[in-house]
C-alpha cells in the first residue's frame, strides 16, 4: 500500500486491463485496507491519457496533495486506477513536465511515441514502425497518404468501411446509429487537410503573434489523424475499463465495507471511466457519494435524456447521474484547445466524413459535437452552473448535474493540447471535497 513516490496515505493501486479485469492481489489488499485503516471516505482518481503507472501516479500524487491539509478531520484514503490507456508524448502535462515553446512544423512519432503505442496496442509493431517512416518521409499526398489512412485503421483494429467495426456510437457522438468513424474510412487526404487546417488556425505557433506561418499540407494533418484514432480507441477501452471493471469493483467494497462513501475522480478519458463505472453498479449499491469530472473527453450529452438533434435518441449515460448519493460535477475550461476545437471536429468527422472547414469552434460546440470538458454538461434538466470562485464560496447542490468553470486556473498548456491537463490545482482538490461533503 505504502508508496514513496505518493504524497498521501492510505494510498493503494487498483490496476485493470483492456477488458475490465483487476488485480486480484490489489483488490483484496483494497477492500481488507480500508475496514482496517477506519476509513470514511475513499477518493478513487482515474487518469486520461498517460501510458505507465509512474506518470499516473506523479498526476495522483500533485493532485491529491492538498487534501489531508484541507479537511484535517476527515478520515481519508485513496485510490488511484491504472489502466492501459497513454498519450503523445508531445502533449505537455504542467508541474509534471516542461512545456515546449513550440510544437515541432513537422510532427513525427519519436521514440516515446512509438513506445507508447506499442505498449497498448501489443503486437502492432510493424504497422507502427510503418506509420512513424511515412510521417517521416512525407512522400506524396495521395497514395501515401491513402496507405497512411489504411495503417492507422489496422493499428486500431477498424475495418476499411461498414457498420461492423470496433467502434460505435457511443465512442463519437453518444447518440447516433452505430458505425465505423468516418474519418477512418473516408478519404484520407481530405481528413488530413482538415485536421492540418485546424491546428494551423488554433494551435501552431505565430498565428497568435502575428509571425508568418507556413501554409498547412495534408501531411501535417496526419499525425493528428493518428492522434484522434488512438483517443477513440482509447475512449472505447475507458467505458469497458469502468463499467466491467471498476463499477463492479465498487459493488464488492460496498458489501464488505458499507460503512465506506466513495467519491470518484476523473480526467480526461478517466472522467468517462468513472462515469461509466455508474452503470456497472450492482443494484442497490448507492456508496457513491460524488463525482467529479475533470476535463472530461465525451460528449456533453452523455447524460441527457433527449438530444436536441434528434428527440428520439438519449446520450450513453442517459440518468446514471441519479445513480450517484449526491452531485455529478464536472470542471471545464475554454483554454481545453484539445477538448474545444480538435475533439469536435474529430467528433464531426467521425460521424461524417466531409470536410468541416469553414465551421467555427461555437458551431461545433452547439451542435453535437462537444466535449463535458470544454463546455460542461448539456441539454440536462435541473443542472446547475457556476464560475468556480463562486463554487468554492457557495454550497454545492446535494444532487443532479452541475457545471463549475474552471478557466481561471485550467488554462496554461502548449500545443496542441492547451489546458487539457492543466488539472493539479488546490482549487480543483476543494472542488472534490465540496462535491463530497467532506469536511
């Protein structure tokens, strides 16, 4: 249980594979600790996009730092989840590492990368080392391009079109009939121009200082492409991971330790991980006493029992926030750039595969293509909003949905992420013990 490189106690590890399944081990030393440690309330964090447990646990260790200081009384214990998903290694996570001045003008996959995706996509890695040479070389942009297109949908284990593939509905736009994502299976040039096109506007160094900016080729637009594929993958494996997983999980703690109020705590993917582990509660399990979202990377639907596209369809998560003894808050910031400007329109390319060029970031937004990370929850009937010095000041409600804006401290990241994973503040921490009532 005991961690050297963790900055509270008691602190223990609850590691799960692509398919949901625990560590044994970990789980037994879990649910005998908690009953022997007298603990109350159990903080449960699960990461987005890290790819080893060392930097998931240096997030769990800055986060979770203030809380002994700010509810002394409480009887606290932790736990942080570990499950395979990662990130680039070109996405900058502040306090944990230096954030680049600029992003490199041709994005290639280094070595981290490569690492990285090998470590969860096993067995790949010729089609790895395959897509790192084409990003390197940039030969042409067309049939290069195309056999890009084609590799990334093998690494991702989508066939070339048609509804039977790896992913649904649920993984884009939480809403919409099943299908393979259209950026995936539609032409590859054209999707690469668009995400080039949409980093050139946001992200790229120079259009915010007025220096010249080199025009965007449909290469540059590749690395995204590979980028967004792996997130969907990724946001597939964190809905199983917390449904099959730790929603069970929680179904065991609540027999065997009742006396236990848990508050769940997730970013990024981690956000929906914790969220869909409410739908994996066994019955009368109401021990969840608060979630938190943080930078949460799904729709803002999700939770919405009609969508305003299409009243006949619900989000994913459509009323699992009444499964919660207490309030579903969820953190967004508009400096998120990965979450307010590529998300939706990987979202928007995912369910349609022609060009997006010529729409704004808001109209994106207010269709259907957001992010809970970039605007909060949506279309939710009673839900709350707040600036969060308001928030820190005020008593959070007892229940349903509510928004907190985060932007005054979740803003500072490079590209092409932005603020994404700019999380690590003592304002958010006080955030989670109001939403749980921990004093």
């Amino acid at each position: 249980m005991a961690d050297p490189g963790m900055s509270v106690t008691p602190y223990w590890e609850l590691t799960f594979d692509a398919d949901g399944d625990v560590d044994t081990g970990q789980r037994d030393r879990l649910l005998a600790g908690v009953g022997e440690r007298g603990v109350v309330d159990l903080v449960v964090f699960a990461h987005g996009w890290n790819n080893d447990r060392s930097g998931a646990t240096r997030l769990y260790s800055s986060f979770l730092a203030p809380f002994p200081e700010l509810a002394p009384k409480a009887r606290l214990g932790y736990v942080g989840v570990m499950w395979p998903s990662m990130r680039f290694s070109d996405e900058p996570i502040p306090d944990l590492k230096p954030v680049p001045a600029a992003a490199p003008s041709r994005p290639a996959l280094d070595k981290n990368t490569r690492h990285a995706l090998l470590e969860v996509f096993p067995g790949r890695a010729t089609v790895v080392e395959q897509l790192a040479r084409l990003l390197d070389q940039r030969p042409d942009e067309g049939a290069s391009l195309e056999e890009f297109g084609r590799l990334v949908r093998l690494l991702v284990e989508v066939p070339p079109q048609g509804p039977q593939g790896a992913f649904t509905a649920d993984t884009i736009t939480e809403g919409v009939p099943d299908g393979t994502p259209g950026m995936l299976c539609g032409d590859a040039v054209r999707v690469c121009a668009d995400f080039a096109a949409a980093l050139t506007e946001v992200e790229v160094p120079g259009v915010m200082t007025g220096a010249a900016v080199t025009p965007p080729q449909a290469w540059d637009g590749a690395h995204e492409l590979l980028r967004q594929a792996t997130y969907f993958a990724m946001k597939r494996r964190a809905g199983t991971v917390g449904e099959r997983g730790l929603g069970r999980l929680l179904g065991q703690l609540a027999r065997t330790a009742p006396q236990v109020r848990v508050h769940l705590v997730g970013h990024s993917f981690g956000a929906r991980l914790v969220s869909f582990a409410l739908r994996g509660l066994p019955e009368g399990v109401h021990s969840v006493k608060s979630v938190t979202l943080l930078q949460a990377a799904f729709s803002h639907y999700a939770f919405a029992a009609r969508l305003p596209h299409d009243a006949r369809a619900s989000g994913v998560l459509n009323g699992q926030q009444k499964r919660i003894d207490g309030p579903l808050v969820c953190c967004h910031s508009k400096h998120d750039s990965a979450l307010g400007t590529i998300y939706p329109l990987a979202s928007r390319m995912a369910g349609d595969a022609r060009t997006v060029l010529g729409l704004s970031v808001n109209s994106l937004l207010g269709a259907k293509w957001g992010a809970l990370g970039y605007g909060g929850v949506r279309a939710v009937k009673g839900t709350r909003s707040f600036k969060l010095a308001d928030a820190l000041k005020a008593q959070l409600p007892t229940a349903g949905c509510v928004n907190i804006d985060a932007a005054a401290v979740v803003r500072r990241g490079g590209a092409p992420s932005g603020a994404h994973s700019d999380i690590c503040h003592r304002e958010l921490a006080r955030v989670v013990l109001a939403a749980g009532r921990i004093v």
